[in-house]
C-alpha cells in the first residue's frame, strides 16, 4: 500500500477545513470529460457535459456562452455539478462522435448539454441549453434526480484516490493519501460502503442500503461536521475493485464501515457503523487530541 514518503502536499488537497467556495464567477470548467469524471468520484457531485466550438467558430456557440452560464440561476444550479466544456475537435472528432452516441442526431452540432452520472454514464440531454430560465430549471431537476437516487453524506467524505499498478499475480494497489496522512500525524476518518450503481446481488443490495442508511442518520448531523473539521474525511466504495482490494489489506471486511486513525496509531479504531451522530461527535473531537 506504501509507495514512499514525499505526498504531504496532498493534504492540502483533502484537508476538511471552514473554507467556503466562492459563487457568482459562474462555473469552474474541467476541460475533458475524463477530468470531470476524476472530480466527479472525489466529490461525489454528477457531471454537467457542455460540448461546443471553440470561441469565433460558431455563432450561436458564442451566443450561449455571452448569455447562459453567466445568469445567476444557471451559475447557482452548476455548482451541484462538476462542471465540463468540452470542445469539439473537428467533425470527425471524438467529441462529436461521444455527442453521437448519446442522443445527438447533428453530425455538426452547436452547443449540447449532458448530464451524467459521477462515472461518466450519461443520464439525460438538455431540450434547451440555450435559454436560461429553461436551462437552470432542467439543471435543478436533474440535480434533485440525481441526489434522491444518490443522497449524498453532510459530512465531506472524498472518494479515495486508489492507484493500481500491475496485473494479474503483479497487481498492487496503493492508498498514498492514507498512507501520506499517517505519516503526517493527521487523524484520518475511513468510511468504508458501497454504491447502489453496483448492487447486483441480495448481500450488495444489503451493504448498499446499510450505506444510504449511515449517511442519512450519523452523517446527516451538524454536530459530526464540526467535530470532523481537521479530520481527513476519506472513503472507499468496495463497488470499486481496486476500493475493496485496500479494504480488505486494512482488514476491514463490514461494510458499511466506520474506522479511525488517530495520530501516532497503529492500528484502525473501529468505531462501528451503529455509532449514533453524538457518540461520534464525541469520539472524534477526543480523538483527535494529540
């Protein structure tokens, strides 16, 4: 799981603290699709897919980008999102050919408007991306959709960033955040679950359930966001291969799970999925003394 030490400036990415984003500069762009989706299994948020032409080649693409994400209800609606404008890349390019395979009929589209899931799997195109009021609607629905199938935690868990290396007998898997953050002495808070996107069978369906359940009640609390706050607030979705190879490194075999690492420990706290909003409060504001 240790590849070496040298990842502290990772921290400074997954750190909780009290900082809040600024709105009201409109959305903050990834430039492909595969940034948005690396963004998009951190935050947990779906994926808003803009396709269009480059400035001064489309007319109307220059028209939506003067009149639409700059209105306060569009911008307001696109922070629920990783938000992606993707360029086209000429007509036989694959921008327009992915645009293709999901709904569009133009093979020399103006601007299109996707939603998709936060793997990349598109859900819905928008009717009409070009007229505001319509356009920030269909992007408050599809966002409610999304987080009534997907609820998401209060507390800001991010989707750990697993690397693999290798195959087969070679294959290894590595969680340098973890292993960055021990080294540091930060406390780490694991929660370890499974997406309802990949709950084929009746013990998936159960550990999936279990998961939403955890979320709505211990983690939809005031009182664990503030006794998170200089915590690092990592998660692991056994949906994912590579999620379930760690925790099953770390022992770590309920799921749902809930495990702490406090400073100088050397092995996972198991604070248990049952753990009320205030017990854990509690245990993590402990906890978290040096």
């Amino acid at each position: 799981m240790r590849r070496g030490a040298g990842h502290g400036a990772l921290l400074a990415v997954i750190a909780v603290t009290a900082t809040v984003a600024l709105a009201g500069d409109g959305p903050q762009w990834h430039r492909t699709l595969e940034k948005g989706v690396t963004a998009a299994k951190r935050s947990g948020k779906p994926i808003l897919v803009i396709t269009t032409w480059k400035k001064g080649v489309c007319a109307s693409c220059d028209t939506w980008e003067d009149r639409v994400p700059v209105d306060p209800d569009v911008i307001a609606n696109s922070e629920r999102f990783e938000s992606v404008k993707w360029f086209y890349d000429g007509l036989g390019g694959k921008v327009i050919r992915w645009t293709m395979e999901n709904g569009n009929e133009n093979e020399d589209p103006s601007v299109l408007a996707f939603v998709a899931s936060s793997d990349g799997t598109v859900r819905q195109r928008a009717p009409d991306p070009y007229t505001p009021t319509s356009f920030a609607r269909w992007l408050a629905e599809r966002a409610d959709a999304v987080e009534r199938e997907f609820p998401r935690s209060r507390v800001p868990f991010l989707r750990a960033a697993i690397s693999v290396e290798g195959e087969g007998e070679d294959r290894a898997v590595f969680f340098d955040e973890l292993d960055a953050a021990r080294e540091a002495k930060t406390p780490v808070l694991l929660f370890i679950g499974r997406s309802s996107r990949i709950a084929d069978g009746k013990r998936e369906r159960v550990q999936a359930k279990s998961t939403r359940r955890l979320e709505k009640t211990t983690f939809d609390s005031k009182a664990v966001v503030g006794a998170a706050e200089g915590w690092t607030l990592l998660r692991l979705d056994v949906a994912d291969g590579a999620h379930a190879d760690i925790a099953k490194e770390l022992g770590l075999t309920e799921v749902p799970g809930l495990v702490a690492f406090p400073p100088g420990a050397e092995e996972p706290l198991d604070l248990g999925a049952k753990i009320t909003a205030g017990t854990l409060a509690g245990r993590l504001k402990k906890l978290r003394e040096p």
